[in-house]
C-alpha cells in the first residue's frame, strides 16, 4: 500500500527499504513477554479496545502480528 501511495512498485520501497537497513519484520517476543505487556496496558486501561492496544504495543517498539 506505502508503495502505491508513494507512486512506485513494490520492489523499489523494498529495495530502498534494505538500501537504508529500515526493517519491516515482525518482532521477536515471547508469549509470556507478550501477555505481560497486553496485562500491563489492561491494567492501565481496561476499557480500551484492541486498536489502542496495538498502538501501545507500537510505542513499545514492539511490532506483531
């Protein structure tokens, strides 16, 4: 989609991705780690749905799938 949006193909934002070590991969956290944050921010607030969640996941510097 970045690349559509930007006006070029796919395998140019790839290449120039890796050109600048900028990574897309998904973090690597285990599960236990991971239920630890999702408690963490639950506690924190209870009432906020899955895309505050991912969100706070994200200033964590954790990216997931």
């Amino acid at each position: 989609k970045l690349a559509r949006v930007m006006g070029i193909h796919r395998n140019t934002l790839r290449s120039y991705l890796k050109q600048n070590d900028v990574s897309y991969k998904y973090s690597e956290i285990s599960d236990a780690d991971l239920d630890n944050a999702v408690r963490g921010f639950r506690q924190m607030k209870p009432n906020s749905g899955v895309r505050y969640l991912t969100g706070h996941l994200r200033q964590l510097g954790l990216r997931i799938q």
